[in-house]
C-alpha cells in the first residue's frame, strides 16, 4: 500500500509539472504571437509614406504652387520632392492671379537659379519684379523658357532697362499687359533684336478699367515697330486697346505674312478698313475675331471673301446690316465657326441665304446670343438641316426661343458638345411662359450623349420643376458621363441640382451664371493659342 501510493503521488506530482509546463507555453506563444501582431499590423497598413518618390512627384503636380510650398513644410521628403523643378514648369508670380507671392528680388533670382532653370517654360512677371536683372538671368538661366507675360496694367513708372543686356531668345508666346499712361518704347526698343521667333502675341488693353469721362487715349506701345521686330507671327491678339484702328492692323499684315489669326475684340474704332488688304497680303488667315468693334457694312463687302481661307468669324456686336451679313456670308466659302450674336440686321433671310446660298456644310459652332430678329420657325428649319453637323450651338437671349423649339430640334443635335440656352436675367424683357426643365433636361440626357458644357441662362422663377426632378438630373448625370460644366442660374434648382451630382462625387460640375459662362471658344482651332491670363 504504502509503496503503491508513493508511485500513485509521484504519477500526480508529475501530470501536474506537465500541465504547469504546458500552460507556461500556451502563455508564451500567445504572447509572442501578439508582438508579431503588433510588428505586422503597421507594415500591412499603405501610408502615403511608402509611396516610391516618382508617384509622390505625380501626385503634387496636380496642385498648385501654393499647396505645395504648404506641403513642403511637413517633413524633409515632401520638402525635396517640392523643390523638384519638374514641378516648376509653369509659374505664376501675380498673387492677384491666384500666383504666388515674391517678397524680393532676391528672392526671386534664388528661385530662377536654384528651382527653375532648364525646366521652366512658362512665366508670369508683375511690374515689380520685371527689371533687367531678372529678365538677364531668365535668359542665362532658363534656356528652354517659351511663354512670357508681363504684366503693366498697375504701372505708374517703369524701372529702368538701359542696362538690360539679355533676354530670353527662345520665346515662341509673349503677352504683354499694357498701361493706360506707361510708354513702352524704351523696355520694347531693348527686346526687338530677342523676340524675332515669336509666333503668338497678345497686347493687352486698359477696355475694362475706361470710365464714362472722356480721357486722353496714349498710344503706349508702338505697334509700327513692333511688326518689324516680329516677321513670324501666327496668332495676334489685340484686346481691349483703346488706340489701336485701322492703321495698326494694316502694318501686321504688311510683314506678317504667316499671320493666321487676327484677335481685334473690342478695338472700337478698328472700322475695317484693312481688312481687304490684311486678306490679300496675309494667305493664311483662318481666323478673324472683331468682337465688339466698329466695322462699317461698306468696309466689310469690299473684302473679297470667296478668295480668302477663313475658317472661323466673330463678329458679335458689330451693328452689321441685313445686306452685308447676307454678302458675307453666303461668299465665305468653307465657314466652321460662327459668332454673330447681338445683330439686329441678323434674320431669318439671312440665315435662309447661309443655308441655301452659302457653304454651310462644314459649319460646327454657332452663336446667335440675342439675335432677337430670327423667328422660331427659321430656327427650327436651320437646326433640322444642320443639326446633325454642329458640335456647339448657343441661342440665349432670344425670347420667343423656349423648351418646346429645344425639345423639337434635340433630336438633330446628337454630336452637339456645347449648348447654351434661356435668357439672360435683365437683357431682354421678362417672359410669361414656364419652361418645364425636368423635361429639358431629359431630353438633353436622352439625345446628346457627348455633351461635356451646358448653361441654361433663365432665371428661378421662369423654372418650373416638380418634385420627380431629381429623376431627370440622374439621367442627364449617368448618360452624359462627358459633361465638366453645367451652370445654372443660382436658386433652388440649382442647389438641387448641385447637391445630386455632388452625392456622385462630381462637385466641380455644377456652377452658377455669377461666376461661371458657357461659349464655343473652347471649338476654336486657335483656342489654346488665344488664351491669355
């Protein structure tokens, strides 16, 4: 007994060292398993720090310079990839232009030597800090810098440039924004001999800040010499300047003779008396633009437009007769771009001679804003005719055109990419009649699939919506997956409208007339060319 106990005491004793153990080691498996938990978890985490620094690169391109400088704050990384000059490209240096803030010139030579160099193709100067000495180091320093703009507007006196010894050589764009009071021949006269490669000019003018008061017009720049100075011109823009006529545009055409496109928009007293000669010296003018000038009917008839290769035509706001727009248009031969919005004079047997007459097959966009002399019924057959061909279209501002003359010729307008419709709140006088937009806009959505700008201009209380709207905004939002603008008059349909297509993450879409406006310039041939900041 006593010998059979002790082995049964020492068999207990032992199962309980093994249990012991066995417990001991199920505790320090599951310890260690949860420090290997602990290890593995943030590893298995992406974070933006692990991105390799060319996607990093990518990414920051998409911002602009001033969240990038914000961004370089936050570690030595982001700080280095910041300061690539990759990103650097193109630079804007006029806060008031959404550009970034240079407190010094010091600062800003740093900058062209350490940031930009060989990268930079773009540049914006304010008239602080245009001065001989920045304009010779982004000559020396900037080999491959092809855009220039420099900007005047705020001038009340130039620095001085008899030392100005360099220049940058290779631009092919320059833009300059002139003064109403600064004359330029003393900095123009040191850049002639840089600038002979330029091939798209744009002179800014003072329209928008002239006052009601009559004031003494100075000629600031002299365009005489300039043209000289610059034989290979193909795009000139001359917008808004209150002393360029006739004579100006005559001495472009006398040694431009690769000139291709004429922007003249709201020179008021360029009257067209040059244009003859600018189409005869100038064979490759295909675009002419003379918004808002004073062309007169007789200049404009004397041009001998059946031998001309124009393309594309603005001429919105020039008080044009019956007779002439009727001249003009059925001897252009091959007309792809049209502007003649506000024109009286602009009918229905003027648009019946363009159709019938007239080379109108290979018209794209169409603006007829306020042309308030067109019925409905020479719309419609128009659009019946040629609507399968146009790719923008705006007829805003005419009274009598409503939702039912849309929802009629929609069904034409399948290729249509911008459209431009309704009233424009104040212009004309107010409309009894409701435009039923749900159905619009699915009418919209069922026919112009590849529709990517549209503004409806009339106001809230011409509207009239009901609560299934929101089934309409669905469908014009699914098939019309091309659309990057749509502006409203600001109310309640615009908050509705604004709030579905944010819910489907697109919040840029949607704008409001304030600040937002829909035309074919984006149609233009010459629209990239012709932008200017």
């Amino acid at each position: 007994m006593d010998l059979s106990t002790d082995v049964w005491g020492q068999l207990a004793s032992f199962r309980g060292t093994l249990e012991e153990q066995h417990n001991a080691r199920s505790k320090t498996h599951a310890v260690r398993s949860m420090h290997v938990r602990e290890y593995l978890v943030p590893t298995l985490i992406p974070t933006i720090d692990k991105l390799p620094d060319k996607v990093v690169l990518q990414i920051f391109s998409y911002l602009s310079h001033r969240e990038i400088c914000r961004l370089a704050r936050t570690c030595r990384k982001w700080r280095m990839i910041a300061y690539d000059s990759r990103l650097w490209k193109s630079v804007s240096l006029r806060p008031e232009m959404s550009g970034l803030h240079v407190s010094s010139l010091e600062a800003l030579l740093a900058l062209i030597s350490i940031r930009f160099g060989p990268s930079l193709r773009y540049i914006e100067l304010p008239i602080e800090l245009i001065t001989h000495t920045v304009l010779y180091e982004l000559g020396s320093k900037c080999p491959n810098l092809t855009h220039m703009l420099l900007d005047f507007s705020t001038a009340m006196q130039l620095h001085d440039f008899n030392e100005l010894q360099g220049f940058p050589t290779k631009l092919r764009y320059m833009c300059i924004c002139l003064s109403e009071v600064i004359f330029m021949e003393g900095f123009m006269r040191k850049i002639y001999s840089f600038i002979n490669g330029l091939e798209v000019l744009h002179l800014i003018g003072t329209y928008e800040k002239i006052s009601e008061e009559e004031e003494e017009i100075y000629e600031v720049i002299n365009i005489h010499k300039m043209k000289s100075a610059t034989p290979n011109l193909r795009v000139v823009n001359l917008y808004g300047i209150n002393f360029v006529d006739d004579s100006h545009v005559e001495a472009f055409s006398s040694n431009c003779i690769q000139l291709e496109c004429l922007a003249i928009n709201y020179c008021a007293k360029v009257t067209g008396s040059s244009l003859r000669i600018l189409f005869q010296r100038c064979r490759k003018m295909r675009c002419l633009l003379a918004q808002q000038t004073g062309l007169l009917s007789e200049h404009v008839q004397a041009v001998e437009w059946e031998k001309t290769q124009l393309q594309e035509l603005d001429i919105t706001g020039t008080d044009l007769t019956t007779e002439c727009l009727t001249d003009l248009l059925t001897r252009v031969p091959a007309l792809r771009w049209l502007s003649a919005g506000q024109q009286d004079g602009f009918n229905d047997s003027v648009l019946r001679a363009f159709a019938d007459k007239g080379n109108a097959r290979s018209l794209m966009a169409l603006d007829l804003d306020r042309c308030e002399s067109l019925s409905e019924d020479g719309l419609y057959k128009f659009l019946l005719r040629f609507g399968p061909q146009l790719r923008g279209l705006v007829l805003s501002g005419i009274p009598h055109v409503t939702d039912q003359l849309w929802t009629g010729t929609l069904p034409s307008l399948r290729q249509v990419k911008i459209l431009v419709m309704g009233m424009t709140e104040g212009c004309c006088p107010k409309i009894n009649q409701k435009v039923l937009v749900d159905q619009l806009i699915d009418c919209i959505a069922q026919n112009c699939a590849q529709l990517e700008r549209l503004e409806l201009r009339w106001d809230p209380e011409t509207l009239r919506y009901s609560d299934k709207s929101q089934k309409a905004i669905d469908t014009l939002r699914v098939r019309c997956l091309r659309l990057r603008c749509l502006v409203l008059s600001d109310g309640k349909y615009y908050e509705t409208v604004k709030a579905n297509f944010e819910r489907a993450d697109r919040t840029t879409v949607v704008r409001t007339t304030t600040n937002c406006r829909v035309s074919n310039c984006y149609l233009s041939s010459f629209y990239q060319d012709l932008l200017f900041n």
